[in-house]
C-alpha cells in the first residue's frame, strides 16, 4: 500500500472539516470527511465518478428517506422499505456500486439519527458536495505522479514475460518439460498485472486532467497507454507458446536450434522493452533502439526454420511471429509495418515486406 494515498485521504478529510465547519458553518459536518475519503479511496482511477456519484447517492437516500420517514415513521420494517426503496432508485439510473450504497446508508441515517423535514438533510447533502470536492482538490494539490506507476507495472510485465521466454528457451534446448512448465504458471498468472496496468493508466489520465503539476506529461502517457493492448496480445500469445512448448517437448518432436535461438533472442528484446518503458525520456534504450532489436529478430524469423518440421514446431514458429509483432507494437511500431518486416510465408503476402 502507497503512503501517498493514505496522506491524500489524511489531509482531505482534515481539509473537508475545516471547510465545512469554519467556512459554510456547520456546527457537526461528520459527512464531510466521511465523503472525501470515501471519494478518494486508496486505489486510483475513476474519483471524479466516484465523487459525483457519492454526492447523488446521498441525495436519493436523504430525498427517500426524508419523503417517507415523514409519512410512515420509523421502525423495523420502515427502515427495510426505506433503504430498500433508495437503494432501487440508484440502481434503476444505472449507477455504480457508491451510488447506490451511499443512497442506502444515508437512508438509514435517516430513518435512525436524523430527524424528517427541516434542514439537516439538506446539510448533510452540502457536507457531501464539500467532501467531495475536496477530495478532487487534494488529488490536484498531492497528485501521484501520472506516469510513474504504470510504468513500473508495464516494465513489471515486461520482466515477467522475459522470463518466461527464457524458460520456455531453456526447456527446448534440453528437451525438458519443467522449465516449460514453470514459464506456463508465470504466463497464467499475467493477466492481474495488466488489469492493473490498465487501472493506473485511467488514473494517470484522471491526474493529468486534474492537477496543473502535470499536464505536460499527457503525451508520455498516451504513448504509454498505448502499449497496453499489444502488451496483453503478447502475453496472450506467449501463453499459446508456452503450452504448445509443451507439447512438442512431451511429444519428443524435433525442433531446429536456430528457432530456439530466435526463442532466447526474443527473450533478450523483451528485457531490452522493460527497461525502455523504464528509461526517462532522452536516455536509453528508447523505442528506435527497442524496435531496431526487434526488428533485428523479425529479419531471422524465416519460413525455413520449420521445413519439414511437425505441428507444434509450426504452431511455435507462428506464434513467436505474432509475438514479435505485439512487441513491435509496445516499441512504438504501426501493426502494419511490424507485419512488414517479417520474413514473408507465402509469394504474395498482403503487406509487403520492408528488407
């Protein structure tokens, strides 16, 4: 857990009191804090929804609450028909999951600590709006930093696949199943991390649309967001790989030593990705020096390595082509041109190659 989320929270439930009691003048503003941190979290992504969110969810459950607690009175089974009445008005809007919970909890207080009519529900709705807002505040004053995160989760990945190619190279080479195996285990257990990585690039968009400190890393973070889909292909396909690895180990088929080379070559290009996704701008490797060693294995990845060879080795071979594309892709390249400087399979391929 990041120590920068809890102090967001910290200060945006200490800033939210002072607010609500020292400028509006609310006498005991609870929801105040109770909603900038509720806006906040601790994970990123999707605050400026979550808060708005939180506001109308307490705007159903007061307005419910309110409108039938005054005719109905308060009890056991009015409690039941209130909160289950506010909490069906939140999700009949399509609402997200605060929405419709915060419609039910404040439907509760309602209908047990807040008395019907008068102006408490009205507080308690401003108390909401100055949580959240400020909570908004905090996110623009004490941002992350937008980028930072998701890199290090997509350099994560990276790492990760590399390894479980030069495992699956390892278990070719002597014919071992075990190291294929282990690769198999990391690669089924890739698809957590990119929905992280998918979850810390929404909120690296958030920040850089909310705080001024970091507007100018949008480019970075396009270019980085990018790499998302083509990186999930690769893993994907290394997944394919990796199984079929497998069988053709099991199944005691002959595979050319130059395609297991193309197998640790790839791995190498792979390592030389995370640390491009790590690199500030201006050092080393960027994509030009990422896609030239890409592109330097696409060249060996020729229709003779599998002449006269079995099923898997073909479904290997046509595999790591795939993957080099995807990789290609996370570098920087058009689908197309990455398509392009593979060796082609057949007379007429549909995009010419670049030699």
């Amino acid at each position: 857990m990041s120590a920068l989320p809890i102090l967001q929270c910290a200060v945006a439930a200490g800033a939210s009191w002072w607010v609500a009691t020292v400028v509006i003048g609310h006498t005991s503003p609870f929801f105040a804090p109770i909603a900038a941190v509720v806006s906040l979290g601790l994970s990123l992504g999707a605050r400026l929804r979550r808060s708005v969110e939180l506001v109308a969810g307490v705007t159903i459950g007061i307005g419910v609450g309110d409108l039938l607690i005054a005719f109905i009175g308060s009890g056991t089974w009015q409690i039941a028909l209130v909160v289950a009445l506010a909490m069906t008005a939140a999700v009949l809007l399509n609402s997200g999951p605060v929405l419709s919970m915060q419609a039910g909890s404040s439907a509760v207080l309602v209908a047990t600590l807040l008395p019907p009519g008068g102006n408490a529900g009205v507080n308690r709705m401003v108390d909401a709006l100055t949580g959240g807002l400020v909570g908004i505040a905090v996110v623009a004053l004490i941002p992350t930093h937008p980028v930072g995160r998701a890199r290090r989760h997509a350099a994560g990945v990276l790492g990760t696949a590399a390894e479980v190619m030069q495992l699956v190279a390892d278990g070719l080479v002597a014919n071992d199943d075990k190291p294929i195996e282990e690769a198999l285990r990391k690669a089924r257990a890739t698809q957590s991390s990119i929905d992280n990585l998918r979850t810390h690039l929404a909120g690296g968009r958030e920040v850089s649309r909310i705080s001024p400190l970091y507007w100018n890393t949008r480019g970075r973070l396009e270019r980085l967001s990018a790499v998302a889909d083509p990186l999930d292909n690769a893993l994907r396909n290394i997944r394919v790989l990796a199984r079929r690895s497998l069988t053709l180990v099991r199944d005691d088929e002959i595979l050319n030593p130059r395609l297991v080379d193309q197998v640790e070559k790839l791995a190498q290009a792979i390592e030389t990705l995370r640390l491009m996704v790590l690199a500030d701008p201006g050092q080393q490797p960027d994509q030009a020096e990422a896609a030239r060693v890409l592109r330097s294995v696409a060249s060996g990845l020729k229709p003779e390595l599998v002449e006269n060879a079995g099923l898997s080795a073909t479904v290997v071979f046509a595999q790591i082509r795939s993957l080099t594309v995807d990789l290609m892709q996370v570098a920087g390249l058009k689908r197309i041109s990455a398509i392009a400087h593979l060796p082609p399979t057949v007379q007429k391929p549909a995009y010419r190659p670049e030699l």
